[in-house]
C-alpha cells in the first residue's frame, strides 16, 4: 500500500520540478528579451546626452517591480504609470507581486534579476539596501526635483553615505483618532498635555467607554506607541539613535517609555494581543471606544472599506509630554520608488523618477486614495478630503518625521522589539519592564554588533 | 544498466535535495550572514557592526545566541515538545478509538466516517481560519455561547500565551485524529476476520481481542501511525502561522526557522543553526525506527 501511494508523489514529484525548470527556461528568455529591447532601445541617445533628461527623450521599456498587490491602489499605481509614459515617453511593464511576498523576497529578488524600478519603504530599510550595494544613487535626479520637496523629505531619501536613493511618493501620519459625534455629545475636548490625555481617559472610562481601542495580534500596531512615547518624551534624535543600537536599550529613557505606557494600560483595551486591529478599529467605529492610535492609512481606510461614517472620524496629534520636545515628531511612514543596482534602462528609468517625484504625479495617484498624502511640497490634490487636508498641516508641523520602528532600525531588531511588547502587554509591571530591558539589549547586540 | 539508472536517478535527486541542503544548512549554521554578496572564510571581526560582518565564520556563536540571549528559542523547544505529547498521548489514541468504533460497525458509520474525515481534506491554512470564527474574542462562538464575549470578561483564546497554544492544539487534534482514524480504519479492513472468529471461540472477550489479537497483528500499520504521528509535531507550523505567525505563546522552532531567514533582513547563519538543532531533535526518532526496521528486518531474513 506504502507503494502504491508513493509512486504518484513522486511522479507529481518529477513534474513539479520539470515545471520550476520550465518557469526559470521562460523566465531566462523574459529578462533576456527585455536586456536586449532596452540595450536596442537606449542607443546612447539618452546616455550620450547625459543630464538633459528632458521630456520625451528616452524611449524603450522600463520594468517597475510593485508591491501595491492590492485592488485599490494597484489601479492607482497603474494610472500614475500610464501617465509617466506619456510624460517620459518611455514604456512602463509592471510586475506586480503580492505586498507580503515581495517584502520577504527582497533581498533575493535585488540579487537575482530584479526590475529596474522598484516600490520600497523610507529610512533605515532603505539604508540598509543601499549600503549594501544593492540600489543605484539618483543624486541627479534629486538635482531636478529637489525644489518640489522639503529638507526633510530629501533626508528620508538619503542614505547613509548622503546620497539619494529614493523618489518618495506618499506618507500618512500616525495620531489619536476619535469621533466627533462622541466628543461633541459627551463634551469632550480635545487633550494636549499627557496630563489631560490621562484625565479624559479616566472620565470616559467612568461614562462606560474604552478609553483606548488597542489591538497588537500582528504584532507591529503598538510599535507605533512605543515610538511616539519615545519621541515625545525623549525626543527626535534619541530615538533615532536608540533605533541604530547607538543608545542601548537598557538607558533610563526607555524605562521611562514603558513607564509612562504602563500608566495607559488600565485605559487600553484589554486583551489587545488576541486582537487584530482592524477589530479595534471596528469598537471605534461603533463608538464602543473614545480614541485609537493608529495611522490614518489603517483607520481612516478601515472607515472606507466599512463603510462607516468617515466624516464623523476626526483626528488630534499625540499630546505633549516633554514640554523640550512638545509636539514636534510623529511617526509618518513613507512609501516611493527605488532604482536597483541591476536596472538595464536606467536613462528611462531616471526618467521616469523625475516624473513621479513632482507634485501632479503624487495627485494623480492619490485620486482614488481617501487616507494617504503626497509629499511634494504645497500639494493640494483636489480629492483631498478633511482627514487628509489635516494630514498635511501635521505632517507639515512637524520638525522631523520618523518613519516607525521596523523601518528605522534593523527588521530582526523590530521583530525582537514585536515579542518584547507583546510581553509587556500581558506583563506591565516594574520588575517585566527591566526584564524586557534587559532581553531587549542583549538581542540588540547579537544583531547590531557581535 | 536500467537498475543503474533507476537507482542512480533517484539518488542523484536524493543528493541533490536532501543530503546537499542539509550539509549546507549545517554549514551556513557556523556563519555570519544576510543573505547578501558572497560568504568568504575570514573570521567574524569583534564588536563591528553586522553590516560590515557579513558572510564570515562566527564559530558557534550562532547556537550560543541562541541558547543564552534567544528569548524565543526554549520556548519554541518546549512547544514542540509539549505539541509530540499531545499527539501521542491524546489526538492519535482518539484517532485509534475512532477506528475501531467505526469498525464495529456502529449505526451511521459511513455518517461519522465522513465527518471525522472532513477536516484532514482541509488545508490547515482553512483550518486555522475555521477555528479563529470559533475562539474570536468578540464574535467568536465559544464566547458567545458561555457569554463571555464583553469587553470585560471575554476570554482571549488565541492571544493568551498560557491557552493559546492548547486552543492551537485543539485544531491540531480535530485535524489529526480524522487522519490517523482513517490510515487505522484502512489497517483494521485488512485484518483477516476468522482472527475475530477464532478469538470469540477461545471465549476472549472484545477488549481482550483487540490488545491480545488485532493490536499486535497490525505491527506495521502502528508503525506507520507513530512515524507520521511525530512527522506531523515536528513539522507543526502552519496552525501557528495563521494564528498569529508562531509569536506570543505559539513559538515554534520551524517558525523560528522561517522567522529568521525569510524576511527583509536576513539572519541566514543564525536561522540555518536553528534549522539544524530541529534537525538533530528529529534524528532520534527517526534513528529509533531505521533501528527498529533493521533490526526486525534482520530477525526475519533468520528465520
């Protein structure tokens, strides 16, 4: 019996690598068509010309490697594409791969046969590629679209050897949201200063609220708590530097973090790591719950896909903590476009960045998005709606904007920091914290240093 | 000639995809390494940062990481072990209940036949997400029906690291006792049933039947249970990584593994040493059945 049930595996066995053969034989003749159309395509007219970069120029097919997988936004990415090849000239394939899946395989797809534009993440994820050789600088590109974008739009693009790796194209911040049919009923107002945060908690927890909708199932949503805490009590700097291990992890500021977050948790919703946060977003929509922390990219588009009342949802900046630091950072992740190190139409490819990074093309993407921001300086895309138009003036507050933990430091150091807080969730006492410290340094060594 | 080629292409294949992953593995386990650029035979440099590290020789640091400073690493042991106890103190002895009392022939048999069986065609994939509509905290159905899905009193099956993994184990044994039901039903049929006869004229009595005739005469089909049956433990992941991807109190060393060397920055030296202490764990009882083969195996060709 034993027998008989093997032989078909292993047939389906054989098959199955016959087919992955197949795949990489057509695979090969794919990229081998495409290196020999571009080297056909770029004949020196557009390398010869050097920086004229001029619209039109370029010519031949330009592959634009896209993580945005899902319906929404990949119509969107598909629009601002067609609208770069009739700005450029140049044609655009894209080869759109799941959002998750592209993220694990980043590191073998930049090695492998990779596109030559691709979607990626600001700061230190950003960094860390382009240090490591895998993406091309696009300083000349920065040269002309340099005047659309503020200082701190240009330093998220630049890597750690100062020049410029990315075209950013959108971010969205990350505030307390609540609805103002509640604040208005209850007569709420709006908290800035910790102390009045607390104090509000306190009273919407006696008028049978959830003070907090809080929810960390995947692990990474309270990451953005830990971050803001850390940037309104230890300011800008220091967190960065904790990000890149250059503060260890056991310093009294980071004590102070969990402290402050301890005195949160009886106002947080509890059981928060058997929940995922599109549920607590739910407990907010159905004003269940007084205030969430999160980024408007997960809320506000929860709101939308829920159809729930979106011009109810409302939003203020975390509040003070240090009066030195006050409400100067937030956490404003930001997505855009790489060129990797491989790329075989680079001419077309630049220009194409230069397309992307000016102000019409980030409104032409967002013309379906109801939560995100374009990044070009003094942007007002029409379908801007009041959450967005809010975004910008934040964001715009802002004297820097960090990009959130998995993307400011090592990814291995993230996914450490995701186990510790989750314990601190089930655990929020004194004696756990200096624990988690404790844990939290000594992986941080492992990973940073050795 | 043709032997020659029939044995030698399944060995090739065998080198190919077996034996030279694992030595690599075993390998790659003794660097430093991120998956990017070439590995070169130059020890690690002390205390430089991991980017300019990479793809050196780092002794056994990697395993003494993970032992010492690894928070995720005794656990992830632990779980594996507590999950081979549980599968063979529990979910295959219900299976083998199962079995048996389908094949006594039982009223509506084929009826309970068919709903023992239905989870094993299911992905576990499906599995996991079947489950979460049952243990959600919320909106789950056990909550529901003891009524404590409030914001105060729901009970966090999945998110609670001391019940999620036993929450996790019970999918585990729905899926597993269908599966060993049906591979002992098939052993059960094949029994020859003037066995049965012969016991009932000796005068034993059904329970004395079972262990003292039929258990015994099914030596091969147990094998078979027991083998798949810490396969199936060992090789556990795909439960947990739906669940909340093997993280607060469903640590697992195959998703240690996978945590550590898929992703956007990879710990390749540090995820393959984790692969290979899995490696070792299931060496023994493989070891222990190569043993037990050869050994009857050779008792046999004596007499």
């Amino acid at each position: 019996m034993s027998d008989a049930g093997m032989s078909p595996s292993r047939r389906t066995l054989l098959r199955g690598l016959a087919g992955v053969a197949g795949i990489s034989v057509a695979g090969g003749l794919v990229s081998a068509c495409s290196s020999s159309g571009s080297g056909s395509g770029t004949p020196s007219s557009g390398s010869s010309t050097g920086s004229s970069g001029s619209s039109g120029a370029v010519s031949g097919t330009v592959s634009f490697g896209s993580n945005y997988s899902d319906p929404g936004v990949k119509s969107a990415f598909a629009a601002l594409c067609t609208a770069a090849t009739a700005a450029t000239g140049a044609q655009i394939k894209i080869n759109t791969v799941d959002h998750n899946t592209f993220q694990t395989d980043i590191t073998a797809y930049l090695q492998g046969t990779p596109d030559d534009l691709f979607t990626w993440f600001a700061g230190y994820r950003m960094q860390y590629f382009a240090a490591q050789g895998l993406a091309q600088p696009i300083d000349d590109v920065w040269e002309k679209i340099g005047g659309n974008f503020n200082a701190a739009a240009k330093a998220l693009s630049t890597g750690l050897d100062g020049h410029q790796y990315l075209v950013p194209l959108y971010n969205y911040p990350w505030v307390v949201f609540y609805n103002k049919s509640v604040f208005t009923a209850k007569g709420y107002t709006v908290p800035t200063t910790w102390d009045q945060y607390l104090t509000l908690a306190k009273k919407m927890k006696s008028d049978g609220l959830i003070p907090f909708a809080f929810a960390d199932k995947d692990g990474w949503p309270a990451l953005g708590t830990f971050d803001i805490l850390n940037m309104r009590i230890n300011g800008y700097d220091y967190h960065i530097k904790l990000m890149k291990h250059e503060i260890p992890w056991t310093d009294p500021g980071v004590t102070q973090v969990f402290q402050h977050w301890a005195e949160l948790m009886p106002y947080m919703q509890t059981g928060a790591n058997g929940r995922i946060w599109q549920d607590a977003a739910k407990t907010l929509e159905q004003k269940k719950a007084g205030m969430m922390f999160q980024g408007t990219n997960q809320v506000a588009a929860q709101y939308v896909t829920d159809k729930a009342d979106l011009a109810d949802l409302d939003f203020f900046v975390f509040p003070e903590i240090n009066p030195t630091y006050a409400q100067d950072y937030m956490d404003a992740p930001t997505d855009g476009f790489m060129l990797s190190k491989k790329a075989k139409n680079t001419d077309a490819a630049k220009a194409i960045l230069e397309y992307i990074g000016t102000g019409a093309a980030e409104a032409n993407f967002l013309k379906t998005d109801q939560w995100d921001v374009g990044l070009a300086q003094g942007l007002a895309a029409p379908t801007y709606d009041a959450i967005q138009k809010k975004s910008v003036t934040e964001i715009g507050k802002c004297k820097s904007v960090a990009q959130f933990m998995d993307r400011d430091s090592d990814p291995a150091m993230a996914n450490a920091m995701i186990a510790i807080i989750q314990k601190f969730i089930d655990d929020p006492s004194t004696g756990n914290i200096a624990t988690l410290q404790k844990s939290a340094e000594a992986q941080a060594k492992s990973i940073y240093t050795s | 000639m043709v032997v020659g080629l029939l044995l030698g292409i399944p060995l090739l294949l065998d080198l190919a995809f077996v034996w030279f992953p694992a030595l690599a593995t075993v390998l790659l386990s003794f660097t430093k390494w991120n998956g990017v650029g070439d590995l070169h035979n130059k020890a690690c440099l002390p205390n430089v940062p991991s980017i300019l590290n990479n793809g050196c020789l780092y002794g056994i640091q990697n395993y003494h990481q993970a032992v010492t400073i690894y928070p995720e690493f005794w656990p992830a042991v632990r779980h594996n072990l507590i999950w081979l106890a549980v599968f063979i103190l529990f979910a295959t002895p219900l299976g083998m209940l199962f079995a048996v009392l389908i094949d006594r022939g039982i009223k509506g048999s084929r009826m309970y036949q068919s709903i023992l069986f239905l989870p094993v065609m299911l992905s576990l994939a499906l599995i996991g997400i079947i489950w979460e509509f049952v243990y959600s905290q919320n909106l789950g159905l056990i909550n529901t029906v003891i009524g404590r899905n409030g914001n105060n009193n729901a009970i966090d099956w999945l998110g609670n690291p001391h019940l999620n993994l036993w929450a996790v184990l019970v999918e585990a044994t729905w899926r597993q006792a269908g599966y060993v039901m049906v591979l002992y039903l098939a052993g059960l049929k094949a029994v020859d049933p003037t066995l049965r006869e012969a016991a009932v004229v000796d005068g034993a009595n059904a329970w004395q039947t079972f262990w003292r005739v039929i258990f015994p005469v099914m030596r091969p089909i147990n094998v078979v249970i027991m083998v798949v049956t810490v396969i199936e433990s060992l090789r556990a992941f795909d439960l947990v990584y739906i669940t909340n991807k093997g993280i607060n109190g469903l640590e697992l060393l195959s998703v240690l593994v996978t945590s550590n060397i898929v992703g956007e920055t990879q710990r390749v030296g540090f995820g393959s040493a984790l692969g290979v202490v899995l490696l070792v764990i299931s060496l023994v009882p493989i070891c222990i059945f190569l043993f037990q083969t050869f050994r009857s195996e050779s008792r046999e060709g004596q007499s």
